[in-house]
C-alpha cells in the first residue's frame, strides 16, 4: 500500500466517496442474499433428500418378508455302493450347502479380506467405504466400487437378484434400499449367520454357487480340507466369475490371488511364513489337473438313460406319494437339493455298457438311420418345419417310391438332403433352422433286475453314444410288440395256475381258427404241424396253435387279470385311439403278443422276474430313498411285493424255458462261458421287426430287445439271443457268482409221463415214448396210459398173430383213434389177425421137429430162472430247433 501524504489523502477521498460505499453496500447485500439462496437450497434439498431415501426405505421390502437363506441346491444321486453318479442342476441351483463350522477359517479370512476387511466390525454398512465410493459414483456412475459389505452382497444377491440395473435411478434406489436393509439384517442374524449364507450363495465360476461346489469343481476336494492358497484363489473368482476364471484365467486369476494373500497377511489372518509357502504353491497346474481328469468338453454330460427313468419316477412319485404338483416336483428334483439312493450297480451298468458298445456283436448290415429338421420362415412370416418324414414323401411323389432313410454310410444321404432342400427352400425363405443327425440302426434296449428285490441294477436305453439327456429311452419309453415272449405270461401263466393243465397236457397241432372267425393261426413254421405236442414242447418250440387253443381254455379275461397282476400298464381292456376306434387286449391273439400298443421292455422284464422269483411280483425300483436337503427322509421306497401266482406255477415255467435255451428256439443265448442255470423265452413279430429275450439266472433277470426305430424288417434274427448270452456271463463273472440251480418247491413232484398220451407211463410199454416231468402235486396224474398195448404178432407177417402162427411174438403198439396199431418203429398195422396163417398147417412126415430156441441163461448165474433178453430203450429224440417263432396275429 502507499502510505505517502498523497496516498493516504487518496484513501481517505476514496472512504469519503458516496459511490464507492453505494457499491460495497450493493456488494454486502448480494452476498447475503446469496448465502440466504444457498442456505435456503440446503434446507430445502436436504429435506427433499430426506423425504426420497424415505420414500426409498418405506419402499424397501420388510425385512421380516425377506429370506436371505441360499434357495435352489443340486440334487445328488448316488449308485448303490453310496458313490455318487451325478447332480441334477435346475436354474440357480448347482450349490450343496455346507455350515461354517465345517468351513475352515483360512477360507473365510479369504473373502473377508478381499471384500470387507471391517465386517466383524460393521453394522451393515462400511461408512469408510461409502466416502470411497462415493466420488467414483458420482464421477462414473459406478456406485459398486469397494462400497459394497458382505451383508450387502448377500441382500444383492438373495433380494435383488444380483443387482443387474442398467440405468442411474435404478442403481441408486436400489443402493439406498441394500444399505438400509443391511443394517436391518445386522440385528436379525449374526454375523457368522451372514458369513455362512454368504459363502453358500456367490458365484464362482464354472456354474458353481457356493464355496463347497467350488471346491469339489476345482480341486475335487470338500471345502473342510482347501489350504491358504487354495482359498484365496477361490476368493479371487467373485469379483468377476468369468474374468478371474482360474481355468479359463488363470493368469488374471493369479494376479488377484497375490493381491489376496497379502491382504490376509497384512490385516493378519496369516503368517509371513504361511504368505511365503502360498505364493510359491503351483496350485494352478493342479487345477488344470482336475479339469483334464473329470470333466469332458461339455461341462455338464448327457443323463444316463437310467437317470432319465429315474428322473421321471422320482417326478411321479414326489406326486403320488407327497402330493405335489406336476412343477412342484420337477423343481423339488432340480433345485431341491434332495439325496437319491438309487439301486444302479456302477459296476454291472459299466459291463453292459461294454457289451453293447462292441460293434462286432451287430449285423454287419447296420444302417445308419437319417434325422432330418429343418425350419423356414417365409416372406410372408408363416413358418413351415419338415423332417426326415415329409422328405419321405417327397421322393415317393417324385418317382422314387422305395427311397429309405437308412443309409450303409451316412455320405450317401448328402444328396438327397441337398435335393430335397433345394425343392422346399423358396427363394424368398429364410432358414432358421436345421438340424442332421444319423441313428445307428438296429437299436437295442436292455434292462438287468434283481428278481427278489425289484431293484433295477442297470439299463441300457439304446445304442451309441447318447447325445442328450431326456432323449427317447427304448427300454422304458417306448412299447414294441412283444411276439412269442408273451405266450407265457397271458397264456401259460394261468393255465398252470388256475386251469389245472400241466406240462405234460397234450394239445393237437394242426390247422386251427380263431373262435368265430375264418381266421387261420399261423404257425411259424408254416402249413407244418406235429399233431399231439405236449405243452413243454409247446413252449420250447413256440408253436401258435397250441397257445391260442391254451388261451381258449383259459379265457383272455382271465389272461388280461394275471397280466394287471403282473404290472402291465400298455395292456387294454379298452382303448380308444384319437380317430374314435375302440381296440381292446382282450382277445385271442393277445396269447401270440398281438396288442394294441405292445409292451415296454422294462414292464416286461419285471413281468419274468415274478417267474424267476418263485411267483412273487416285485414291483420295479429304481431308487429306494430319497433325503431332503436336510437329510431328512422323504420316502422310502421299499418295493411293493405280492404273490401273483403259485410257487409250483413259476417253477413249472422256469423248466419248459430252461428247454427253450437247451433245446428250443434260444439256444443261441445257451451260456459257454459259465456254468449257471438259465431259463428264458424268445419272441419275433411278423417279418422279423421286433427281436426279443427275456430270461434269467437264480440271479438276475434281464430283457432284451433289437429292432429298427421305423420298424423295417431284419435278416439277421440271432444277434440279439447273442448279445444276452454275451451281457449276462460278464455280468455273472463280475458279481462273482458260484453257479446254482433254480430251486424245486416242495409243492412240485416229479413223474413219468407218457409223451403220447400225456398219462402216467406204464412201465414196460410206455418206456420209449416216456419222460420225467415235473408237476404241482395237486395236478398229478392219476390215469395211466390206456393207448400202449402189447399185441402178439406173427414174426413173417408183422400181423396181429392168429391160432395158427407158428412163430410169433410180442411186440409194443400205440393205438390210434381210427382203430389201428403204430409200432415203435412207425410202422402201422390194422386190428386183423394174419391173413397168411388162417388155417391149421398140415405136418410133412418128412419134415424134421423144429428146434426150440434155448432161453438166455443168466450170465452170472447159470442156475437162475431163464429171463429174455431185454431190449435196451433209447433215449427220447431231441428236436432240432427251429427258428424263432413270429407273431402273424397283430391286432
């Protein structure tokens, strides 16, 4: 300042100058007014502040209507010996919760010290962190930026569904309501309660929720045994599960894993030590280790079809037995978190994938069977789809009537894709979709039980690899027609049991009609038939004619009531298709498999192991407890049992089918390899469509069916008998199974029957035509064979000896029904007495006495009584088998 006698006289002007002090006092009064202006904003934008965080916060959800508890949890199965097969993951749903006692400090010092170093402090909220936060959010628009407790997190998580707001407003609201209901929750749980539902919740990568699947999916260990380094590479994935991926990221992984360690050394979780040995852990190549050895290209593999069956018999029964809705179920299944004891034998399923995975036990005529989807929008927006079907019958209409889609190599169906695209494909369409897929062909179905359980110990669904879960199961989904095998169930079954026939009845075989029609039973072997066969010989042999007279005897309404016994849901009294025609299964041909929809083969198979079981039905299980996601049991599922037919019944079908693979139509599944009973029953549908064996062991029981999916004929009719052979030693060798006899009731006897008559033998008469045989001892015999005689022949004619023939001998006869007599060398004679010696021979005086022939002596004792020679009796004849019968009485 000038402080001269000038400048202090211009000061003093300057103070003296009425403008001057106009505008300082103009310049004091703006200031006021502005700080009244600022003041008043203030007040006013803090009230309106305040009035919009209430109207956040009274908008906010009640903290009393909120569950931060982890919902939706992988439902685990397991085979029998308690391993575990699989998870079934719905959405939001891949977590197994585990409490935090069993989760070691080290892990929760992990996640604490990366995401809230004061959580044990806190109440809710980390005001330090808010300040940080807060510039970033009002420069950015990133309101998540090291704000956020773990409290918080859980509430984003578990109530605002990850906190996934695109717009400021949304952030905002959504920010004020997370941090208010954090100081809520902060009185109602404590803070390990928080800490523990925390870990339960977050992502980790991988599709893993929670910190125990994380660990199994990364390190294939439980949480309780993760090291310091382990846990802090697992807390590096939160922040950004799919950037700091340790497989997919290891690098920007294991950045973040250093930043974490020495946070828990610095806020002294761990030791410089411990730091030092976590660093230099190579817990990468370990983790790569575990992705290479347990997890394919496709992070979650195709169900099984045995877990596919399982699935829908949980589903149904979660319904049935609990009560819930069909979507209830299917949820409980998914997310549930429930505990499967399945009945599957990890080592049994394992050998039957081996066998029918090995392309040599196939017809080398195997095709390869053309699926074809294909979608178009056109320029009008209709939509048109077409299929391997539609492509049928466009080359049918194009002058190629026998175009099949089956194929010996599938290059050889590209031109025809490619034809027949170009002619359905406008100009103007637009593809959406199209998909080409190639079905090995034949297909196979195959279903493995424990007789006297009901347990379902494997299942093969179809051949190759399967593609997908929930794809078409053959052994359960679908219903074939099931030819011959049917003949015991809906015919023989209560004929035994209710009829009073046996084994040894005997039936003509000859030309037969269905009652009240003029249609003809065919047999399989054609025009050709065996007149008297006895029922065993019936069954061995498979003959249609005599099944269908047996049902006649026993009534198909009493064949269809054993058949709902036996568990047969694709079995009719009624049924009614969608064009209004009524069928029905209670009929004549149902005793050759001649049904309206047919049979599935896992149906069937139960239906035999009844048989094999001593005539007890067990009703088929594929799992026997269910636990919820707190170990509590659900249901268990012991198998409904009840006697469907007698002891001596099963047993008498278990011999005749014992002949089937020793005599009869399956000797093709007889075993080389082991030495083990078997018994079992083939079945073939007109032109060799549908091939089948079902048979069983004392124990298992197991079916078999082959066939193409479009139901095209066959050639080969003997692969699959080989298959079953092949399936059941391994499966018998890797149970380790001592050989064993089916067992004989006490309630059967075991008699000598005469195979002509179906009486008891006659000894010396019906020994050739003789055989012991088994029956229920209330449905023996009592008749003795009244047909076999012994006549007196005259040794030149072979006549019916008269008075006058000199030599003459007896010899054994059958009576016929027209009067004649059939010796045991076929030849046949009439009741007449010798036409060459009717008179009394007149005696030459020349002529020398006749000597009479000595009797035998005894060759060990010359004194004994003469006795003739007897003559030795040959064994029966055994009938070469013939092929596979067919059923030609479809419905």
């Amino acid at each position: 300042m000038n402080f001269s006698a000038k400048g202090t006289a211009k000061i003093q002007h300057n103070l003296r100058s009425e403008k001057r002090k106009l505008i300082s006092k103009t310049m004091v009064t703006a200031l006021r007014i502005f700080l009244i202006i600022v003041i008043t904003v203030t007040i006013l934008g803090t009230v309106a502040g305040v009035g919009v965080l209430k109207g956040l916060i009274d908008n906010a959800p009640s903290i009393d209507s909120i569950d931060v508890a982890p919902s939706g949890f992988s439902t685990t199965l397991y085979y029998s010996n308690g391993e575990e097969i699989k998870k079934l993951v719905g959405s939001d749903a891949n977590r197994i919760y585990v409490t935090l006692d069993k989760i070691p400090e080290c892990v929760q010092n992990a996640f604490i010290a990366i995401e809230d170093e004061r959580f044990r402090s806190h109440n809710g909220i980390d005001t330090q962190g808010i300040f940080r936060a807060f510039f970033q959010g009002i420069t950015k628009g990133e309101f998540d930026q090291g704000a956020s407790t773990l409290t918080q997190q859980l509430i984003k998580n578990q109530v605002f569904e990850g906190g996934n707001e695109v717009a400021f407003g949304s952030k905002l609201k959504r920010k004020v309501q997370e941090q208010y209901l954090a100081v809520q929750l902060e009185k109602k749980l404590t803070k390990d309660q928080i800490l523990e539902y925390y870990l339960n919740t977050i992502n980790l990568g991988q599709n893993t929720l929670g910190i125990q699947v994380a660990s199994k999916r990364y390190f294939n260990k439980d949480v309780s045994e993760i090291t310091i380094s382990e846990a802090a590479v697992i807390a590096g994935i939160t922040q950004n599960p799919a950037g700091l991926n340790p497989i997919t990221h290891p690098e920007e992984n294991a950045a973040k894993r250093l930043v974490i360690l020495a946070y828990m050394r610095d806020q002294g979780y761990i030791t410089d030590e411990e730091y030092t040995e976590a660093v230099n852990d190579d817990v990468y190549s370990r983790i790569q280790i575990v992705n290479d050895e347990n997890y394919t290209d496709t992070e979650v593999a195709a169900n099984s079809y045995f877990v596919d069956e399982l699935i829908d018999q949980v589903t149904k029964d979660l319904q049935e037995k609990l009560g819930y809705t069909e979507s209830q179920a299917v949820s409980m299944v998914y997310r549930g978190g429930l505990q499967i004891e399945t009945t599957q034998s990890k080592k049994l399923q394992k050998v039957c994938d081996k066998v029918f995975a090995d392309k040599s036990l196939y017809p080398e005529d195997s095709e390869y069977q053309l699926s074809y989807r294909l979608s178009t929008i056109d320029k009008d927006g209709i939509e048109h789809n077409y299929s391997e079907v539609t492509m049928k019958y466009y080359f049918a209409n194009h002058g190629i009537e026998d175009f099949d889609v089956n194929f010996k190599n599938k290059k050889d169906a590209k031109p025809y894709i490619e034809q027949y695209k170009k002619a359905v494909v406008g100009k103007d369409d637009e593809i959406t979709g199209e998909v080409i897929d190639y079905i090995i062909q034949p297909q196979i179905s195959f279903v493995l039980m424990d007789q006297k359980s009901g347990k379902v110990l494997a299942m093969v669904g179809g051949r190759g690899k399967k593609k997908a879960s929930r794809t078409l199961n053959r052994a359960s989904d679908t219903t074939r027609q099931p030819g011959s095998t049917f003949k015991i169930v809906s015919t023989y079954l209560p004929a035994f049991d209710t009829k009073g026939m046996t084994l040894a009845t005997v039936e003509q075989d000859e030309e037969f009609y269905y009652p009240d029609t003029n249609r003809k039973v065919k047999n399989w072997s054609g025009e050709a038939y065996n007149g008297a066969t006895t029922l065993r010989k019936a069954i061995y042999d498979s003959m249609n004619v005599i099944a269908v007279k047996t049902m006649v005897e026993v009534t198909p309404q009493v064949s269809y009531n054993y058949l709902m016994n036996l568990g047969f849901s694709t079995v009719y009294d009624k049924f009614v298709d969608n064009a209004g025609n009524v069928y029905t299964d209670i009929q004549y041909p149902t005793a050759l498999g001649g049904l309206t929809k047919g049979v599935s083969n896992y149906e069937l198979t139960a239906a035999f192991a009844a048989i094999a079981n001593q005539g007890v039905y067990n009703k088929p299980v594929m799992y026997t407890k269910i636990l919820d996601h707190d170990g509590n049991v659900l249901i268990d599922n012991e198998p409904e049992k009840k006697q469907v037919m007698k002891k001596s019944t099963a047993f008498l079908l278990t011999s005749a089918m014992e002949d089937v693979v020793t005599i009869g139509t399956g000797t093709k599944a007889r075993f080389t390899e082991i030495d083990m009973a078997e018994a079992g029953k083939t079945g073939t549908t007109s032109n060799n469509v549908d091939l089948w064996f079902v048979g069983y062991t004392p124990y298992y029981t197991a079916g078999i069916w082959s066939g193409y999916d479009n139901n095209k004929s066959q050639t080969d009719t003997s692969y699959h008998k080989i298959l079953w052979k092949k399936v059941m030693e391994e499966i018998h060798k890797a149970a380790n199974k001592k050989p064993k006899d089916f067992k004989v009731p006490s309630s059967v006897k075991q008699v000598r029957i005469c195979t002509k008559t179906g009486k008891l033998a006659v000894s010396g008469l019906c020994d050739h035509t003789s055989y012991a045989e088994y029956f229920d001892k209330n449905t023996i015999l009592k008749e003795k064979c009244d047909r076999h005689v012994k006549l007196k022949v005259c040794k030149e004619t072979g006549e019916i000896a008269g008075k006058y023939c000199l030599e003459t001998e007896e010899r054994v006869f059958f009576r016929n029904t027209d009067g004649t007599y059939t010796d045991e060398k076929g030849k046949t004679i009439t009741k007449d007495k010798c036409k060459k010696h009717k008179t009394k021979p007149t005696p030459s005086p020349t002529k020398t006495p006749r000597k009479t022939t000595s009797p035998t002596k005894h060759p060990t004792n010359p004194g004994a009584p003469a006795t003739p020679t007897p003559t030795p009796t040959p064994a029966p004849a055994i009938p070469t088998p013939d092929p596979d019968p067919q059923n030609n009485t479809q419905p």
